[in-house]
C-alpha cells in the first residue's frame, strides 16, 4: 500500500497502490456511526491536491448517510436487478408486456451485462458509453459474437439451426434505450445523482419516418390489383397473390403493425358488430390483438370495409376454422410471417416501388398510410387514434401525417369545410323522415315576381342584402328540441 497519509483524525487515509504501478492516491473515508469504510479514487497524483478533495468528499458522505442516501457503490449487476423489479411491476400493472421483459431480459445478458456488470453505476462515465458503443458496433464481426455466426431454436418439437441475422441501428438505439431506463432505476433509488449519469443518448440514430402512400398512389394500388392478380401462372400463384392483395387492404383498413400483430391474428380474434347511429345504425369491424404483441392487448376498430376483406380471404383460404390463423400459409396452415417481398411484386408492377424521396415502400407503409389517412378525412383526436393503433401520442405527431397539412389545404384557405354533396343524398335517402324535416324547414317563401310596370322603389338601408345562406348541414347537425 505504501506510505498512508491520516487528515481530518484520522477519519480519512490516503494512499497510493504501488503495486499497481498508480501514483494516483485513493481515499479510505470512515463516517461517524457507520460500519465499515467507503474506498474511492481521488483521481489526483499530488497530495495536497488529493487531500482537498478527499476533505470535500467526506463532508458529502456524512451529509448523504445523515439524510439516509445509500454511500456505498452499488454495482452495475444491482442496477440491472433493480430495473427488472421496475419492469415486471410494469408488466403486472399494463403498462408493459411480457414480450417486452423477455426481449429486454436478451439484450442486457448479450450486451449490457458483460460489458459493464462488475462497475459500480455511480462510477461509469462518457468515456466508457462511448467505449460502449464501439464495442458494440463491432460485436459481431470481430467481437464476441463474431464466432457466433448460427442461432438454434425450436419449432415444431425440431430443432432448427439458422444463420443469425445482424442487428439494425434500430435496434442498437433500443439497447442504449434500455441502458438509460436502468440508470433511471438507480438514480429513484439513490445509488446515482442526476448529474452523474453519462449522456447516454444516440446521437447516431436519425429520425426516419416510413414512406405513406398518397391517396392518387393508393387508388392505382388498388386499380391494379384485379390485373395483378389476373396475370397468374397457375391457381397456386393466383391464390397467393389474391392473399398479398387481401393483406394490403386489411393492414390500411386496420392499421396494424406487420409482423406480431398480424401472425397472431385467427379468425375468432375478428367480430362484425352493429351499434346504434344517431340515424339507423353502423356496422364495424372489431379486431382483438393479443397481450404478447409489441404494445399488449387491445381492441382495433375498424369499418365494416374490413369484414368485407375477411370474407374475401375466406372464399379461397383453406383454414377458416376459429383457431385458425387468417394469414395462414396455404400448404401448412401456419401464420404467414412476412409479406413483404409480396408486397414489393405488387408494388412493382404499378411502379411504385420507392416514393418521392428514393425511400423503399415497406408493409409498414400501410400503417403509415392509415394514420394519415384517418388524421386527414376522419378528423379523428389523436389520442383515440393513438389508443386504436397501440401506440401514443408522442409517436403520432413524430412519426405519422407527414402529408396531412399538404392533404388539407382547403382548411388552411377557407372557411368551413361542407359536407360531401353524395354524402348528404346518401343519407336522405336512408332517412326519408329527416329528409321530410329538412324539406319542410327549407320551404321558405316564394320571392317577389319582376313586374316592368311597377314603381321603382328605393332598397332599404336597414334591410340584409344578401339573404342567409341556408346549409343542409346546418339542419343535420341541430339537436332536436326535447319534447
């Protein structure tokens, strides 16, 4: 240990590790009416430089530990316990899945833990999450997983052995999201201050919203599909491509996520429902996704436009049991994991294969199409709209609309936007009571006759010169009076 200076009597030693070859000198504090010591680095070489901080940092220990604050380090490993305790208190109160436990559960074994598991937290610094990351990007080409070129699992009681896909820069932002969640968890707990926590965000990860289809680009979409699906070789390619074009229209009527949300779908998750309307009554679509998807359990409401689709998968789907899933693979029955290469034949015939910006459409496209579609026509709150597509606020006003203000322009530009004139005949003729009312509202009195004859009057000044206009959505829109 080597020559050992006492300050403050004795309540502080400090030393240098000689056989380490440091001469940075480390400080030993013991604080009144605690057991034991707290050992940490001054990170100075000159003595009287060490000894004032070893001064500033006793008066902060014995402050902490007289206010009840933990001061001894916790390690990285306690952090990570104390974010899983977080996240399964999350899971059994529905704010977060099981899904999620188990993935985030991956990442911190893989990554996190081997990386950082014997650090005390209030101990990790910007030079280390920086180190961090090149370690990371590097993992599986010359780090420990460069070796780990296969992964093995289990389906259908084999065992398949697979070649291990590379993780996306997506997918790294959510692990260095998973290491500031585990900071927060020691930071509630006050094993970390707020200002000793490393800037931890990734500044690498750039913001990019999935392309959207216009509504011009949608209708060619749907335009081609009867050709594309006309142009088949064989029933087998036609039954395939009339499941692609059923699975574009579903996923814009819905809003679904591609992947999970529409693996896990049978038909018994899908129900038409009739409510009552102010007028008649309305037909929807309501489709159940499950509790081990991205964002949990929820209900989708959709039009009846999407039981349409439904019907249509099954007049040539062979799986159309309850249990059965309704993207099914032909031949096994089992769920169709990804349409995307499906999707893409589709979109290159109507060439619509990237959009404006040299951005490569995708399945999620849809979803992206959906929510600016219901953001533009269906003047829809976005927090129902946010609750429907399981997701939140934030990620709608981030991520969805990039077209609507375009879309909208009539509203910046006048005043009132009317009702569809085919709307208005639609509904009159479905209600021919409030047809009858409106009629017998709007039979104002016949105007004067033209008479060449007749003495020529001065108008009135007081009198309106323009009578007021009178709107069928004005009549449809009044309340009634109560009887």
């Amino acid at each position: 240990m080597g020559n050992v200076v006492h300050i403050l009597d004795g309540a502080v030693a400090l030393y240098q590790r000689e056989y380490m070859g440091t001469q940075t000198w480390t400080a030993r504090y013991k604080i009144r009416n605690m057991k034991g010591y707290v050992t940490k680095a001054t990170g100075k070489r000159d003595l009287e430089e060490a000894k004032d901080v070893a001064r500033e940092k006793h008066a902060e220990l014995t402050a902490d530990f007289r206010r009840g604050i933990p001061i001894r380090s916790r390690t990285f490993k306690l952090a990570v316990n104390a974010y899983l305790e977080d996240l399964q208190t999350a899971v059994l109160t529905g704010k977060a899945t099981e899904r999620t436990m188990k993935d985030n559960k991956a990442v911190i074994n893989r990554y996190l833990l081997p990386y950082f598991e014997s650090k005390a937290i209030d101990a990790i610094r910007q030079e280390q999450i920086e180190a961090y990351k090149l370690w990371r990007l590097t993992y599986w080409t010359e780090g420990p997983g460069a070796k780990d070129t296969s992964r093995e699992y289990m389906r259908g009681g084999k065992l398949i052995k697979a070649k291990r896909p590379q993780k996306t820069q997506t997918q790294r932002s959510g692990e260095i999201f998973i290491l500031k969640a585990i900071f927060n968890s020691a930071r509630k707990r006050g094993w970390v201050k707020r200002d000793q926590i490393p800037d931890i965000d990734d500044e690498q990860r750039k913001t990019a919203r999935r392309p959207a289809f216009t509504e011009a680009e949608w209708k060619r979409i749907l335009a081609a599909m009867p050709t594309y699906i006309n142009g088949a070789k064989g029933l087998v390619v036609e039954a395939d491509r009339k499941m692609v074009c059923a699975y574009v229209e579903f996923m814009f009527e819905t809003g679904l996520r591609p992947g999970k949300e529409h693996q896990q779908l049978t038909w018994a998750d899908c129900e038409l429902i009739t409510n009552k309307a102010e007028v008649g009554v309305v037909r929807e679509t309501h489709v159940h996704i499950r509790d081990d998807t991205k964002t949990g359990k929820r209900t989708a409401v959709s039009s009846e436009a999407t039981w349409d689709i439904l019907n249509q998968i099954k007049a040539f789907s062979p799986w159309t049991k309850p249990s059965d899933p309704i993207f099914a693979d032909r031949k096994t029955g089992k769920p169709i994991l990804s349409f995307a290469k499906g999707v893409s034949a589709l979109l290159k015939t109507v060439g619509l294969e990237y959009d404006r910006n040299g951005v490569k459409f995708s399945p999620y496209s849809l979803r992206h199409t959906y929510a600016t579609d219901r953001l533009i026509k269906g003047r829809l709150d976005v927090w129902l709209l946010a609750k429907n597509m399981g997701t939140s606020v934030e990620m709608i006003r981030k991520h969805y609309g990039q077209d609507e203000p375009k879309q909208r322009s009539h509203e910046l530009i006048h005043d009132k936007v009317q009702l569809d004139t085919d709307a208005i005949l639609a509904l009159l003729r479905d209600n021919p009571a409030l047809a009858a009312e409106i009629l017998s509202k709007a039979n104002l009195p016949e105007g004067p006759t033209y008479d060449p004859d007749a003495p020529v009057v001065k108008p009135d000044p007081n009198a309106p010169r323009k009578r007021k206009k009178f709107r069928l959505t004005d009549m449809i829109d009044k309340p009634k009076d109560p009887e």
